[in-house]
C-alpha cells in the first residue's frame, strides 16, 4: 500500500525495502537505545544537582526560633497519649486530642465520614477526623497549609507511629505564639491510615456542593469549618521522640509527585539542623556498602520507579497531589538505642521541632503555589536528580518501534480498489497510458475495516465488562470474598479473550490491518500512559516491546519453533499471569526460608488481594492502575494473542500473483511509478 495512500510514493523504495527487509534488527537496536540511555542516567554526566528555584523559600534556612520547652511538651503529651492508648486499643481517643488542641488555643473541630464497603453487602464503616485551625493574624483566611499526623490504634499491625501527634500538638503549641503567620495553619489528626485523609479532602473541596452521595463508596460529610486554598502540606510519621533518621516520602497517587523545591527545602533543613534524612534513606548500620556510585543511583532509580509504578501512594501526603497541592511525608524512625543526641538528655525531638518550623516558615512565605521547578522527575540520590526532558527519550525510543513497524506493516499491504482507482487517474494526468495498461488489472480487493473495528470493540467491551462486572449487585450478592470473588470475575473474561481467536476469523487482510491497528494503539497507549506516569508507562514497555517486536506480518516469515515462543510469550504476558509473576518475585525475596510450594501458594493469594485491593483503590481513591490494565492492557493482550495465535492468509489466496523465475512474486496490483 502507497505511503499514506499517496500513488505518486512507490511502495517498493529502496528505503522502505530495506527497513522492511531489517525490521526486526532495526526495532532491536531501537530498544537496546532505549535502555541503554535510562542506564546511562545513573551516571553524573547525565543528571544534575538539586537546587532551590524558588526564593520565597530562603526564610525557613534562618536560625529557629523554637526552644528546649518544645521538647518538654511533646515528651509530656507522648506520656500522656500513653496513657489514653490503653483504654482505647482500637479506637482513637478523640477527645483527649479535641481538648489539648482547645488548650492550644486552635479553633477545633470534628470531622465525620462514613465508608460503604464494596463487597461488605451494604456494611458501613464510621470514622472520625480531629482538626484545628490557627488563624493567620496577619491576612484574612485566603490560603492555608496543612500539618497532618496519622493516628494508629494500639492494636494497629502497622508500626507505631503514635509520637506523631504529640510532636504535632507541640509545634501547635508554638506556632500559636508566633505573629508572623501569613497563612492559616490546619493541624490535623486522621485515622484509619489514608481513608480518613481522602474523606477529609473530598470534605475539604467538594463538600459544599450539591453531590449525589447515595451510591457513593466514601461519603466525607461535611466540615465545619475552613481555611483558605490550601498551598501545600506536611505529613509527620515518627515513630518515637528519639529519632536515627528521617524518610522523605515523596510517591503521591497515580505516581504524582511533589514539586522538586519543595523535596530540596526539607532537605537542606534536615541537613542545618543535622538530621540524616533523604529519600529512601538507610538506617546508620546499613549505610555503609561497596556498591559504587553508578549501581547505587540506578538501584534508586529502579526503587523509585517501581514505587511509583503501582500508583500507591507512600503516605497520607499523597492523596493531596489529585488537588494540586504539593505534599510530602517525613518519616523519622527510631534510633536502635536509646542514646540521647549529643549528649543531651531530653532534647531529642529538638532538631525534629526545628526542621518543621524551618519547613513551615518557608512554605508561609510563599506568594503563590510551586511552579518554578519540576514536578516529573526521578530521584538519582539526594542532591542529584533527573528530568523529564532527560529520561522521556528512553520510553521515546522503546515506543518508536511500534510506530516503525506499523508504517512498514501499513507499506507492505496490498493495493485496494480505491488506490488503484487514484494510481490510475494519476498516470492518466500523466500520459503514462502504457504503464497503466501493464500494471493496473482489475484486481478485486479491499481492506475489512468494518471487521477489524469491531473485532477492536469487542475486546475493549470486555476491558470494560472487567471493571464494572465486579460492583454489579448481582455479583456481590454471592457468598464470596472479594479477593475471590474480583479474580473470579477477571479470569472469567480473561478466558474468553483467550478464545475470542478459536470462535472469530477474520476476513483475508484483516490480521494484517489488525496489527497496524493494534501497534498504533500500542504505541499511542504507552506514550499516553508514560506522560502520567512515566514509572509504569517505562516498565511495560521494557516488558513488552521485545514481543511486539517479534510477531510477523506474514507467517511464511517465522519459523515454526519462534511461532510457538511467541504464543507461549505471549500466554505468560498476560495481565494476570504478570501480576502473579510479579507477586510471586516478591514473595521468593522476603521469604526465602520457605519450601517452593508454600511460596506458590502463598503468592496465589496475594496476587487474588492484590486484584480486589486494586478495584477497591480505584472506586475510593481514584488509583487508575486497575483501570488500565483491564481497559488497556487486557485488549491488547487479547489483539497480540489473536495476532500470535491464528494463521494468517497469504496475499497469493486472494491476489493473482505475476511470477517469473528471475524475479521474487510481486502482486500484479503494484503501482509503479517514477
């Protein structure tokens, strides 16, 4: 077929000859380029220094104003919130919390939701939300920032993480007496890990409009009160007063992440203030490795990606992204002995007081939201970082293979009646009667589009059946769990996109115009996917693409034994069979004292909770990654197993071919032309 249908393009170029006599060889060489330059980004020549773009941000790396007493207070309210756990071992004490922020001299206030299980057949679950406002004394309440600290029951299996709130309460405490306050400051207490932050968010933005909440999962009430639009966040996670090191969490829903000024501004003031802390940071006995410096910023690399790939956020601060306000978590974990820092006996929460003062006097003295630095990038190490105009080459160059095959699948098709019909006026405008006569016969042929869309509909129907199947009430009257009962659901579908090929034959040419079709919407995908989320978007298609690459136009091309590799491939890419493979990987790493047996089957298992714990975080959260494995991923699989699978027809079953022993066969409906 003429090069984008134009007659006046021969199809037999030599250069369109020879890129498809090399196809493969020219895809692989586009893939080893790919991965070839995200590795060179671990190296210093091709990632830069972090440095702060915003200037606003200067005032927190002043000397702090917070004192020793700071450190007394939160040592007294630490005591006391022990003593209140044990009377409430899986609830939170609220009230204890409501009165020393009324003591503090916050505008306080309650704040309800109410959780409609899924699959817990109409069950609902009351939370409750503590919050206190201090008003800026110094401009009406038009901006605001958020200090969060999650609260964890004392049965809780999770770490306890219960000195958050009385560090909380005394930087509270503090703040209170300071004038300078050019925003208002919300300090708010969550319960119930990230449910109680999204339903104080959807509270926060949308709860004053008129919402039909009647069959909504997750319903945040109202608030109330507020402050103003909120600028930015800080969530605190420590662990106990007496800290090694400190964990900034940066991975938001969907793989979002805070602006990179605001990562560099925690950074620099951990450092003032001496505080270890970084991005993944190592506790100090495992620290020290003889990995070198290449090895340690790709492995960051990979961590970081992978991280984001699963579109989990690390924290509470991560549900904040979704509303474009930049936040992150400060994770301070325990020291392994109790030493007191430097020496000094209760004075070990000081520098942790100090380094959110430093943070939250930057932030207040911000004229307007983050914007001057980047919001895509990756973390090579905590001072060098790398951009989006830096690792978006290397998925550019995975997906370029799709895009190089489909054009040269696109070329190499045959002729149909109305290409012929344009060939010929073009050579009659020409006086080229002649070759008119010897090359255009009236070949009848034509394209099926209309078959191939709606085999394309179908497997994007059950894409679709694969999200909404699950919620259906019928469903989720059956006496079934919901990891059962969602993995049920997706093999289920999964199978018959394993035999949609058995039961369909398409009609002569449409396997060949379905795989133009599915290696354009491949690559459109991938790309699409990449630029929300460029950790997900990168590991498919490193994943993938090798298949891609490897799946022939025409059968005569492929021998049988690679035939037989590519559909066996293709079986084991399946989204399901991944995400168990995936699953299982883990499993082996953190339990490897285990008999294989019980590590298969402990890791079918989780692979079942991961798929229903997948639906749930789309229908509460708004996490897509479920979403585009079924919609997305799930009818390409189906379309790359058809195309693997079936036989496909030579053009010879229906062209009349002109075959000569001196020359290879050419279909007689060729346009050749000068």
């Amino acid at each position: 077929m003429g090069l984008l249908s134009d007659p006046s393009i021969s199809t037999q170029s030599k250069l369109v000859d020879g890129l498809a006599r090399h196809v493969r060889k020219v895809c692989y060489a586009l893939y080893v380029a790919g991965v070839a330059w995200f590795f060179c980004l671990a190296l210093p020549e091709f990632n830069h220094g972090t440095y702060l773009s915003e200037n606003a941000l200067s005032p927190g790396l002043v000397y702090p104003e917070i004192r020793i007493d700071a450190n007394r207070l939160a040592i007294q309210l630490l005591e006391e919130l022990q003593r209140e756990r044990k009377d409430h071992l899986s609830t939170t004490p609220h009230a204890w919390i409501a009165a020393k922020m009324n003591e503090f001299g916050l505008e306080t206030h309650t704040h309800n939701y109410t959780l409609r299980y899924p699959f817990g057949g109409g069950k609902e679950y009351h939370g409750k939300n503590i919050y206190g406002i201090l008003r800026a004394p110094r401009i009406a309440s038009t901006e605001g920032i958020v200090f969060a600290a999650p609260y964890r029951a004392a049965s809780s299996v999770h770490t306890d993480i219960s000195a958050s709130v009385p560090l909380l309460l005394a930087f509270a405490d503090f703040a209170r007496r300071k004038n300078y306050w050019a925003k208002d400051l919300i300090f708010l207490v969550t319960e119930q890990e990230q449910l109680g932050m999204q339903a104080w968010l959807e509270a926060y933005h949308d709860g004053d409009r008129d919402l039909d909440l009647s069959k909504a999962y997750l319903r945040p009430g109202n608030l109330p009160a507020r402050a103003g639009s909120l600028q930015a966040a800080l969530n605190i996670e420590v662990q106990d007063l007496e800290i090694d090191h400190v964990d900034v969490r940066i991975e938001g829903l969907n793989g979002k992440l805070p602006n990179l000024d605001m990562f560099n501004l925690v950074q620099r003031i951990m450092a003032r203030e001496g505080i270890a802390s970084g991005y993944k940071q190592a506790p100090r006995k495992k620290r020290r490795h003889s990995q070198s410096h290449f090895e340690q910023n790709l492995r960051q690399m990979l961590t970081m990606l992978a991280s984001q790939s699963s579109g989990v956020p690390t924290g509470n601060h991560g549900l904040f992204h979704r509303y474009r306000i930049d936040a992150l978590t400060i994770a301070a974990n325990r020291r392994a002995t109790h030493a007191t820092l430097k020496g000094s006996p209760g004075s070990a929460a000081v520098p942790l007081l100090k380094a959110i003062e430093g943070i939250a006097r930057s932030l207040n003295n911000l004229l307007e939201r983050f914007h001057q630095s980047f919001f895509f990038y990756v973390i090579v190490n905590n001072d060098r970082y790398i951009s989006i105009g830096d690792y978006m080459p290397a998925l550019v160059a995975l997906v370029a293979c799709a895009f190089l095959k489909a054009y040269l699948t696109w070329s190499t098709l045959p002729a149909t009646n109305a290409e012929l019909e344009k060939a010929a006026g073009w050579l009659r405008e020409h006086e080229q009667e002649a070759e008119l006569e010897e090359n255009l016969e009236p070949d009848k042929f034509e394209l099926p589009y209309g078959s191939v869309l709606i085999y394309l509909t179908a497997t994007l129907l059950i894409g679709f059946l694969c999200n909404v199947l699950p919620l259906q009430q019928y469903f989720l009257e059956i006496p079934m769990g919901a990891a059962p009962l969602t993995t049920s659901v997706l093999s289920f579908l999964s199978l018959i996109g394993f035999v949609l090929p058995f039961v369909v034959v398409l009609p002569p040419g449409g396997l060949e115009l379905l795989h133009v079709a599915f290696l354009l919407i491949y690559g459109c995908a991938l790309i699409v996917i990449g630029l929300l989320n460029f950790a997900l978007g990168f590991f498919a298609a490193v994943l993938t693409v090798p298949l891609v690459i490897a799946l022939e136009t025409k059968e005569e091309n492929s021998r049988s034994t690679l035939r037989n590799t590519i559909r066996l491939a293709t079986l084991v890419m399946n989204p399901m069979m991944v995400v168990y493979v995936i699953v299982l990987a883990m499993t082996f790493y953190q339990f490897p004292e285990l008999p294989v047996q019980k590590i298969m089957l402990r890791a079918a298992t989780a692979a079942m909770d991961a798929s229903a714990y997948g639906l749930i975080d789309s229908v509460i959260y708004g996490n897509w990654l479920y979403f585009v494995i079924c919609t997305i991923f799930l009818p390409l699989w189906i379309i790359c197993w058809t195309l693997s699978l079936s036989k496909r027809r030579d053009y010879a079953d229906y062209l009349d071919f002109d075959e000569s022993p001196s020359t290879s066969p050419q279909p007689q409906s060729k346009v050749k032309t000068n």
